[in-house]
C-alpha cells in the first residue's frame, strides 16, 4: 500500500484535532483509500506548551522550514493559522512541488491569488476545504458537485459566533452584549471578539466563494462588510412580529442591467455602475439581513453554519452542518487529505486545479449601486406630522414605502417607527437617511437593515 508523509505545521486546536482524527480513523481512511497517511513530523510554536491532545514529543519540532524541505514529507499541512509565516510555509512547499492542505481562510482571503499561481507554476495542488463553513464540503461543492452550473445566488450563514449570538438574542430576548459575554466565556467567541462579530471572519470566506463561484478573484478590499454589533433587542422582537428573523448573510449575486433598473426602464437613481455588453457584475457582501421565517435559513440555530446555493441548472440546494471547531474543521481537513493523497498515488497532482480564472470580464458591484429592501427604525418625536415629514424626503429620493408601523405600548415623549422599504439602491437609502437624522423631531440615528427575499 502506497504511503504518504504529512509535515503538519500548527499543533494546536485544529492541528491536535487532525493528528486525534489520523490515530482514529486512518486505518479506515487507508482501507477506502488504498493510501496510507502517516503524520511523520509537526512543527509548533513552543515545545513545552501544554496541549489537549498528545502529540508525542519526537515528532515534534519548532523549525518549519525543515519539516517542508523534508524529502520524506510528501504532503504538507498548514494548520497555523496568521497571514506572514503561514505564507511563507505554504509558498516554500509549492516551490518544491509538494501539495499543501490548509484551514487558513484569512491567507486564501489575503493571498490566495498569489498562492494559486504558484501551484499551478510548481506543478502542484493547494487544498482549502477547511477554509470555509467547517465541515461543510462547500468548497468541494463549487468545485466539483455543480461544475456545470451557473451560480447564480449564493448566500451563507458562515460564522457561528454570530449565528450564536443573534440565535439567542431572539430565543431568549437577551441583550447582544450580556450573550456576546457568554459566548466568551464558552469559547464561541475570541477577546477581543471584532473579527467575527464586524463581519470580517464571515467576509474572508464569502469572498472565497465568490471567486470560486463567478470564476474572477475577488479583492478583499471589494468586499462590503457590516457586522452584528448595532442589531439590538429591540429589532429582534420587532422582526419577530413583522415575520422575519435577523441573520448575517454572506450574499453573492449575479446581475444584470436589467437588475440595476427599477421597472420603468430607467436606470435606478443613485445607480452608476454601468455593465458592459462583454461584463457580468456580482454582488458580493456582507450583512446583517432580515431572513423570512418561511426560509430554510431562518432555522439555522446556533453554532451551525448553513450555505444555500442557486444552479442554473440544479435550482436550490443547501448545505448544513457545524461551521467550526476541532472536530468539524478535521473533518474537512481529512476530506482534502484523501483528494490529495489519491492524486499523488494516481500521478496527478493538480487533477482539479485550486482555481482557475475563467471569467476575465467579472465584476465587483459597488455597494452603493446594490438594489434591496430595508427595515428603517427610527424614534420620533410622539406629535401629529412625523410621518409627514419622513415621507416627504423618501418620495423625493423616490424611495416607496410598503408600510409604517408603530408599534403600541410605547407612549411617551418618544416612540419607535417601523418603516418597510421598497427596493432601492443603498446609495439612495444613505442620502435619505442622513436626512431624516438632521430632522429635529428624530432623536437618535436610524436604524436601517437589508431584507432579503430570495427571489
């Protein structure tokens, strides 16, 4: 039986959970596979940390470089997590022709681009699985399973410490900061917790899938993202009521000029970008959105990550399972494990390459031009001509209101306002808000959340 070495580079939550899953299940592995995997070395960081599994201590090491340019490692695993050293490991490998499997959705995010190139320069493969959504295999999915569909939405509950957060705020009609508290103290969140609750964790992986998806990198920088961290109690409930539960949604859509029009065969106001005869454009985002219960995704609880992804050809499908932790990131790590070991028993290390550009004429739509509906919460002055005064500047925006909701049981000086927005570009949306915040009878800035109906 054929075998292959793994050089495994981090030893700490991730890594442990592949080196435990290895000892467990490799003889499984090895008998479906017809390859036999064996970690033969593992670079850490410190030698004398304590870990919660045991890695014995001769093969450990803290020198990276010399577990890659091992010649008896066939196979490195980047597990380390950072952008700077997990770089340089990953390009060293390539360099030598040897495929690399790695978690590092941050890197792929930051360098992916630059990594491909040179495994496809090398001759080699880059496996990222584990990258996105866990043990989810989404990326598998892209790549392979719909192969011959257009992608035409995607949209992706993708970081469970915020699907954890907004889950119990609406269970429990907790506060954001006394669950973010508790999602510390259990280890769902990190301190300081900006990464995953700003959206930025939830940004590195949808960009991933979009470039995956629409055949073109998509630059970080393109990305617009908005985390949880303003959503309150009191939208919670008063989505509840309206039919709708509050999600971060990574959102990628294809459109269409037609699209960028509001019905009346003019160009939406506020809408600038321009696509060209030869040009698609894509939005790719990152939001807290209004889900209706009727959809699949509002029932995703929890730590649980979901992806729902629309083929032309497939139609709806959807993916689900737990987004991150020892277990669920091994699980997927292991899935490119045996990709990578077959290719290397088969001769054909880039079987599948880890991305190809194909679409050279892709676009990023800017954000300002993204056509939505939106939940606008606003507190009033409680006197007769509010609504006459908010109205006015929506009409003059041309922004259409679907319906205005007060709310009862909050008399006082002060009262909320539930506004439901027709579709219009977010550019336009900004403008009129802005103005209404500089009205003298609304006391505190809007509030203002995307609604996403899936059509």
């Amino acid at each position: 039986m054929r075998q292959v070495n793994l050089g495994m580079i981090g030893g700490g939550t991730v890594g442990g959970g592949v080196y435990e899953a290895i000892r467990r299940n490799g003889a499984l592995m090895a008998s479906r596979l017809g390859v036999s995997l064996t970690i033969a070395r593992v670079a850490v960081r410190d030698l004398k940390k304590a870990r919660a599994v045991n890695i014995p201590a001769g093969l450990l090491t803290t020198d990276w470089q010399s577990v890659v340019a091992d010649p008896e490692v066939n196979l490195v695993v980047e597990l380390m997590g950072g952008t700077t050293t997990a770089r340089q490991v990953v390009l060293a490998a390539l360099k030598l022709g040897k495929p690399v499997v790695t978690a590092n959705k941050a890197l792929l995010s930051a360098h992916g681009e630059e990594l491909f190139a040179a495994a496809q320069q090398h001759g080699t493969n880059l496996y990222y699985e584990a990258s996105v959504a866990g043990g989810i295999p989404i990326i598998k999915v892209l790549r392979e399973g719909l192969i011959g569909n257009r992608i035409t939405r995607l949209f992706g509950i993708v970081n469970g410490t915020c699907n954890y957060i907004l889950s119990r705020m609406k269970d429990e009609g907790a506060d954001f900061d006394a669950v973010l508290a508790d999602a510390q103290r259990l280890g769902y969140a990190e301190t300081p917790p900006d990464l995953d609750i700003d959206g930025h964790d939830a940004a590195h992986k949808t960009g991933i899938l979009a470039s995956l998806a629409h055949g073109f990198w998509v630059n970080p920088k393109q990305i617009y993202t908005e985390g949880i961290r303003n959503i309150t109690k009191q939208d919670i409930e008063f989505a509840a009521k309206l039919g709708y539960t509050i999600r971060l949604l990574g959102c990628v859509k294809t459109m269409s000029n037609g699209e960028l029009r509001m019905g009346n065969g003019r160009p939406a106001r506020g809408t600038k970008f321009a696509i060209r005869n030869s040009q698609f454009a894509i939005q790719v985002s990152v939001y807290p959105a209004l889900v209706p219960n009727s959809h699949v995704l509002a029932n995703v609880n929890g730590v649980f990550n979901a992806v729902y992804v629309r083929g032309d050809v497939v139609g709806d499908t959807l993916y689900y399972g737990r987004g991150a932790g020892q277990d669920a990131t091994a699980s997927a790590v292991l899935s490119d494990l045996a990709d990578a070991a077959l290719d290397l028993k088969c001769g054909t290390k880039n079987r599948i390459p880890p991305f190809i550009p194909h679409e050279r004429d892709g676009a990023v739509l800017p954000m300002d031009d993204v056509v939505s509906r939106y939940y606008v919460r606003l507190t009033v002055e409680d006197r007769p001509g509010v609504f006459a005064k908010i109205a006015d500047i929506l009409a003059k925006a041309k922004i259409g209101i679907s319906s205005i909701i007060q709310p009862e049981g909050h008399a006082g000086e002060t009262v909320p306002v539930i506004l439901m927005i027709h579709d219009a570009p977010n550019a336009a949306m900004k403008r009129a808000l802005s103005a209404i915040a500089k009205l003298p009878v609304v006391k505190s800035a809007p509030v203002m959340i995307r609604v996403e109906s899936f059509e």
